[in-house]
C-alpha cells in the first residue's frame, strides 16, 4: 500500500496550476523541487517536471525524467509516447520507433487524438529513417482509423507523401473511409 505525503501532494498541485494556469516556469520548478525533495518518486510530479522540461527544450533531462517513470513500473501511453518523442528529438529513430509501439499498445482505438499524435509520430520517424513507402502504408491506414476531422489534418499535413508515391489521396479517399 501506498502512502501518500501530504505536503509533497500540496507542492505538486501549486507547482501544476502554476505551470498550467500562471505560467510562471520558475516559481512551478521552485514548487516541484520542493515536493520531489521530499517525496523523490511522487509519480505525478515526476510527470509535470518531464513536461515542463520537454517545453524547455531540455531534452536530454526530460528523457531520464520519463525513464526513471518508465523504470518504476509507469508504462501507460503519456510515459511511452513521451520516451518515443524525445528519443526522435535526439535522433535516435530506432528507440524512438520502438516506445512508439509500446505506445500504441497502450491506447485504445477510439481515442483519436492519441492516435493522431502517434501516427504523426511514427510517420516522421519513418521518413526521418527514409521510409516513405512505410510512412505511406501507415498514412493510409491512419486515414482508416482516425475520426475525420483528425483524418483531414494528418492528410493536409502529409500530402506530400504522394510524391514519394506517386499515389494521389484526395478528400474523397478520406470520406469513403469512413
């Protein structure tokens, strides 16, 4: 059974609103490092410093951050994708493809803007690793999966991948997917 400390909780919730809601970076990094000096492993927190490291730019501290989740048992689509995300920020596409079906092992299919995020994921680490055949295959099947207006932005975001093709999807495609 888990113990909850009830003074690191109070330093997360004020280090969250006030990343969210203020959006005063250095005042929620003074708050969150209060609440993780005395819980280390308060798992929310944990989770709010990871984002607001990868908002930083700090890639390389966001991955331990998001690791260490990982490592304690943390294994649900935020943690994965976040992995995946700042593995493609690095430039290691290998890993980065590999969380990202962890990943998508944890989402159901009827969240599409899960989904969403992921297949634009995993469809630029395809071309970022010279996959366009691949990244066309999953683009289709994204079409498939994805609610329309999702559909439609990830096609206006990728039509160019016809070029790599030379198959034309058109509006009319997504619409008969569904």
């Amino acid at each position: 059974m888990r113990v909850i400390n009830f003074l690191a909780e109070k330093y997360y919730k004020i280090a969250y609103d006030t990343f969210f809601y203020i959006e005063d970076n250095l005042k929620a990094q003074k708050y969150l490092s209060r609440a993780l000096e005395i819980e280390p492993k308060h798992q929310k927190a944990l989770r709010l410093k990871g984002n607001m490291l990868v908002v930083q730019d700090k890639i390389a501290s966001a991955l331990e951050v998001w690791h260490k989740l990982y490592d304690m048992g943390e294994d649900d689509f935020e943690v994965t994708s976040k992995i995946a995300y700042c593995f493609a920020q690095k430039g290691d596409y290998a890993r980065a493809l590999e969380f990202c079906e962890k990943s998508a092992m944890r989402v159901a299919l009827g969240d599409s803007e899960k989904m969403y995020s992921l297949y634009r994921l995993k469809i630029d680490l395809l071309l970022d690793t010279k996959k366009p055949k691949s990244a066309y295959k999953l683009f289709k099947n994204a079409l498939k999966t994805l609610s329309s207006s999702d559909a439609y932005e990830l096609k206006n975001s990728y039509s160019f991948l016809n070029f790599y093709t030379g198959t034309v999807t058109t509006l009319k495609n997504i619409k008969s997917a569904f």
